[in-house]
C-alpha cells in the first residue's frame, strides 16, 4: 500500500480514506497520484 490516509476495512472490503472520509478513490491506494489530482493528502504541497 502506498498511501498513509488509507487503512483497509473488511467489513467493507476496501480501503478508506482518512483524509475524504469515505472510500479510497482508487482499487490501489495511491497517496502520490491522490495529491496531484486532488491537491489533498500527505503528498500535497
């Protein structure tokens, strides 16, 4: 996993995201790809 924000949850079988609060916005957490797309995260300026 390469996304600190994201922690898995097997009730729901995927990943969640502390920083938007729902899910992860990807299958595979991606906190680099996250920050450039979004400008949020532990990888945004």
């Amino acid at each position: 996993m390469s996304c600190k924000c994201a922690e898995f949850e097997a009730e729901d079988g995927r990943y969640t995201c502390s920083v938007s609060g729902d899910g992860c916005m990807f299958l595979i957490p991606d906190s680099k790809l996250y920050a450039e797309r979004y400008g949020e995260g532990p990888d945004a300026e």
